[in-house]
C-alpha cells in the first residue's frame, strides 16, 4: 500500500462510512485528488526555479483540459506519473521558449493541432481497464472529446492571432503530447 493510499484510506476513516463499497470508491477518488493536488503543486514549484511558471499553468490547463475529455494513458505508480509529467512538460515548455520567434512558429502550432485532432478523432476516448465504458458511454465521450479538441484548437488559434504566440505553442504542444498517449495499436 502506498502512501497516498494510506492517506486517503485515513481521510475516509474521519468520514465515517459503513457501507464498504462506499469506502472504496471515496477512497479512490481521495487518492486521485491527493496525486492531482501534489502533481499540480510540484510542478509549479518545480517550473518556478526555472522561472517558467506562467508556462507550466498554461501546458497543464491544456492537457488537462483535453485529458479529463479523451483519456490516455496511465502510469505504474503516482510517483512515476508525476515524473513523466514534469519531464515531458517541460521538454515541451522549453521547446516552445526555442521555437517561439522563429519564422515557423506557425507551421509548428498548425502540425501539432492538425495532429491532435487527428488522434483524436481516430482514437479518443480511451477507457480504462478497470472501468470500460458502455457503448453508450462511448458514444456519448466520443462525441465530447471531438468537442472538447475543437475548442481547444479554436483557443490556441485565438491565442496566436492575439500575438500570443508562445502561449499558443505551449498549448498545441500539450494537445499534441496529450493526444499521443490515446494512440494504440489498430
């Protein structure tokens, strides 16, 4: 057990419930918020020393955003998530700090977005093995990620015409790797 689930098992003991099923399912969703809170929090403290915070907030309201709509896939453990997570984001902030005034900036923002969509529409949602949608609720968050990636590229194209060019890359980089982990073999 580890400790973030022993945290959470304490935090649905000071609650009090007696019907078990209960217990796990609050349980679960303790654990999540706990890894979701810490996750957030390092992250920001980490993009601090590397005073890209304002970076970090945008990269994690894009994925974020799309990733509670499409899915993706899941870590081993919380620790190894929130390492992959801190790595990949700010590969992808760094890339966007380099690529932000050159001429291609747009070429770049255009593939990305243009691939994310693509992902998305062939391979969103994707469940998960432990809880795998009905049909009905496939269709129905099938049809809210198409939504949900659509208004996100509207955001990021909003963004860019408003000269907020990097702000725009940072997010179409976080489609982009977002929409990557849905992908899987046809």
């Amino acid at each position: 057990m580890g400790m973030l689930h022993k945290l959470s098992m304490k935090f649905v003991d000071l609650i009090n419930i007696d019907n078990k099923n209960d217990v796990e399912i609050l349980s679960f969703a303790a654990e999540s918020v706990f890894s979701t809170l810490i996750n957030i929090i390092g992250l920001i403290l980490i993009s601090a020393l590397f005073n890209v915070t304002t970076e970090m907030l945008v990269y994690i309201a894009f994925f974020a955003s799309l990733r509670a709509s499409v899915g993706g896939r899941h870590a081993k453990n919380h620790i190894l998530c929130f390492v992959q997570y801190l790595f990949i984001s700010m590969l992808a902030i760094f890339l966007s700090l380099w690529v932000y005034d050159k001429w291609f900036i747009p070429i770049v923002v255009v593939v990305l977005l243009g691939l994310s969509c693509l992902f998305v529409f062939i391979f969103a949602p994707m469940d998960h093995p432990n809880r795998p949608f009905t049909e009905d609720e496939f269709i129905r968050f099938k049809k809210r990620s198409r939504m949900f990636i659509a208004c996100l590229i509207c955001i990021c194209a909003v963004m860019f015409l408003f000269g907020l060019k990097l702000f725009a890359s940072i997010g179409a980089t976080a489609l982009f790797i977002n929409s990557v982990t849905l992908v899987r073999k046809m």
